[in-house]
C-alpha cells in the first residue's frame, strides 16, 4: 500500500502546474462543451499558453465563490441571481436524423415528420412549438416518444438511428459537418433561451476570466466548428514531405 501511495504522490508532483501559470475555472453545459467549446478551446491555449483551463460541466448552477468557477456559459432568459450575464448567442431548433433511419431519404413534407419515431430531450421548447411553427397540425396527442435527460444523449440516439430530434443550432453544427444527421424539412423555431456568458456580480472578472470572455463574444461570431486535423494516412491520400 506504501508503495502505491509512494507511486501516486510521484504522478502527482509531475503533475503540478507551472508556476507562472494562471488556473481558470470554467463550467458549462455538457452538451456545449462537447459540441461548441472543446474543438475551439485550443486556439484560446494556443493564444494564451500561461492559462490553465479548469473545465467543469453539469446543469446545476455552481457557487461563484473563491472555490468555485470564475466563468459560466449558461443556457436561460440571462437572469440568475447572484451573477452577472452577458449574452453570447442564440439558438434555433429544427429536426433533424440519421440519413440511415428509415423513411428519411424520401422525406419532403414537413408533416410527415411526426411518422418517424420521435424522440425529446428535457427542453422547455418541443416537437408541439415546433409543429405550430412549420404550420403542421401534429396528430392529437402526439405518438409516445423515447425521452433522454441530456440533448447530447438525445443527438447520439438520433445519430444511431433511434428516431428524429429537434436539435439545437450550436449542438449540431457537427453532427452535420461530419454528416451523422441530415437536416430534415421544415423551418427553424427560434429558442426562448439562449446562452449567456456570466461571472459572480460585484466583482470584476479577473484579466484571465476577462481574456476568455472576450473571446468567447468573438468566438460566437463564427458558426463553423473546427474539424480536428487528421493524418494523411486516415484520409486515404499519400503523406507529403517537405
């Protein structure tokens, strides 16, 4: 036992960070960080090597306290108590599945979405806002539908082919890009919520909390996600040397 605890106070003493580095503490939603903010958080350690990101995600409104996170990107109305919230972005939803599931190749009509097996996640807005939307009269009631708590669950059941979901804008770009859903007819409906950037109020962010909200605003302005870089190998075409 000695020799294990002995093995893991030797991991963690390389594990110490720099100290001229600067620790920030972020939260956000699961479902933003795996699709919005993690493939562009490089590009912000890339620009500001001396900030060591401290990523946290969850639902629940964390304390803004010297233990807990300096910088939120949360998804709401922009009012909660305690914290001050500036906007970052919208959010739209439209439905969309796996090209795969059956049904979806031959899909032009709008109203017969709701033919397709449904599925929802926990959001305030669902298929009956969007239904009205489009100008489709949905059946009454509509059919029972496959429920998940997370929307990230929710876009990987429509991934591998479980059923249709309204996805959101910012969830989705890259199940998109790599063509794991296919957009399918239909407006876009507007959220009522959308996602804001907040700090604890009374108490100015510090420069590296600020450095990171300030590129976040920018980051918003571009809709595209970043594609990781794959080897020439993986793409299938001869490696180039210089």
């Amino acid at each position: 036992a000695s020799a294990a605890f002995t093995d893991v106070a030797a991991v963690a003493h390389h594990l110490q960070p720099d100290a001229d580095s600067v620790p920030l503490r972020i939260t956000t939603l699961r479902s933003l960080s795996y699709c919005w903010l993690l493939p562009r958080l490089p590009r912000f350690t890339q620009a500001y090597p001396h900030i060591r990101i401290e990523l946290h995600t969850g639902s629940g409104l964390d304390r803004y306290d010297d233990n807990g996170p300096e910088v939120g990107i949360r998804y709401g109305l922009g009012q909660w108590p305690g914290l001050r919230a500036q906007h970052l972005m919208d959010d739209y939803l439209f439905p969309v599945a796996s090209p795969a599931l059956a049904g979806v190749e031959t899909l032009v009509d709008p109203a017969r979405i709701a033919d397709l097996p449904l599925l929802t996640d926990l959001s305030p807005q669902g298929w009956r806002d969007w239904f009205r939307h489009a100008g489709v009269r949905p059946p009454s009631p509509l059919p029972p539908m496959h429920t998940f708590a997370d929307s990230t669950d929710a876009m990987r059941a429509a991934v591998y082919g479980m059923g249709a979901v309204l996805a959101r804008t910012h969830i989705a770009q890259p199940y998109l890009q790599r063509y794991e859903v296919v957009r399918l007819p239909g407006p876009a409906l507007k959220a009522r919520y959308a996602y804001h950037v907040v700090h604890a109020e009374g108490q100015p962010p510090s420069p590296a909390a600020r450095l990171f909200i300030d590129w976040l605003l920018e980051q918003a302005q571009d809709e595209r996600t970043p594609i990781p870089a794959l080897p020439d190998s993986l793409l299938g075409r001869p490696a180039t040397h210089a």
